[in-house]
C-alpha cells in the first residue's frame, strides 16, 4: 500500500503541487489584487451613492466624511489664539501624537519592477550551472528571496503592497519546483546514460 503511494507521488507529486500553486497564484490575483489594500478605507463616488450619499454630501479627496468643514461647525466657537493655546496643551500632554511618521511607501510600478527583477535574477540563477551541478542548489536562491521579502518589510510600512510578498513567495516556490523536476530529470537522463555506456 505504502509503495503505490510512494509510486503515485513520485509520478504525479510535482503536477499536484504545481496545480496547487497556479490555483493559489490565480487566487491571489483576484483576492489581493493592489486596490484592495490600498490603506483606505473611503468609498467611492458610487459606494456612497449606492448606502444613499447625495454628490453635495461627497468630500473632497483627503477629507473624512465623519470630520465637519469649518464652514459646518454652528454655535460658539473659540477664536484662534485661544485654540492655538490648547493645541499645544495637547501636544505638550501627549507627544506621541506630535511626533507621529507620516506612512510611507513606493509606487506599485517600484514593486512591479522589483517582482520582475526578482524573477529574473531567480531563473537566471538557476539556468546558470543547471546541467553542469551535481547537488541541488539552494542557498543563493534562498538569500534572493529573502532580501526581496526584507525589502518589503523594510520599505512598506504602511503594508499596501501586500500582494507583493505573496507573489514572491507563489512565484518563487513554483519556479523552484519547476527546477527540482527538471533536476531530477537530468539526474536520470545522466543515470541512464551512464548504465548504457
């Protein structure tokens, strides 16, 4: 039992996995696609008109829908100088909120540019010393693939570009498998060659 298992993995283990990955690779496409985790949480123009927004009612870009224009607030006020004075209070009682870092990050293009640059330096690696290598290479792949995941931990903090890590990770398992099987074709291919000769 346990070897027509082991028989079945070994002829169609890789297909299996391979699937597995293009299901997962098309899934992430559609599920993470950059716009859902663009770090806003605005609706558009016709969100708003759909849960009963009126187009008046619609702020402009950067202003929250919950935070009154100035020209909205009714009844007594303070004049600036005096509010001036309790600002500073408040910053003065909390300065974590003064010295809170604006969200930083790179445009998708960056990150598009970096996946492909990726790619590249990971097939490219791999093709180099395919047929000469005895022994499966491993390690240089692993430290790409671990400065393109330290790069997007390092230079999106706001994590919008989540689809990014995912594709590294989907991309590189799956190139990486592609190698491992013709890798071991090549091993037999040598093996038989050798038994022939």
């Amino acid at each position: 039992m346990i070897s027509k298992i082991a028989e079945f993995m070994q002829k169609y283990g890789l297909a299996l996995a391979v699937l597995v990955f293009v299901l997962l690779f098309v899934a992430s496409l559609v599920l993470f696609s950059p716009g859902n985790f663009s770090g806003s949480n605005d609706l558009d123009v016709h969100e708003l008109q759909v849960i009963g927004v009126n187009q008046k009612d619609i702020p402009q870009e950067g202003i929250s829908l919950g935070v009154p224009k100035l020209s909205e607030v009714r009844g007594p006020s303070i004049d600036g100088e005096a509010a001036a004075v309790v600002s500073e209070e408040k910053n003065a009682a909390c300065p974590v909120a003064s010295k809170t870092a604006v969200c930083q990050t790179w445009p998708p293009e960056i990150w598009i540019f970096l996946l492909t640059a990726y790619l590249f330096l990971l097939i490219f690696n791999l093709g180099l010393t395919f047929g000469k290598r005895s022994t499966i290479q491993w390690v240089w792949e692993a430290i790409i693939t671990l400065l393109g995941l330290g790069t997007w931990f390092l230079w999106d903090q706001c994590r919008t570009s989540l689809w990014y890590p995912l594709f590294v990770i989907t991309l590189g398992i799956l190139i990486y498998l592609f190698y491992l099987y013709f890798f071991n074709e090549n091993l037999r291919r040598i093996s038989d060659e050798g038994k022939k000769a």
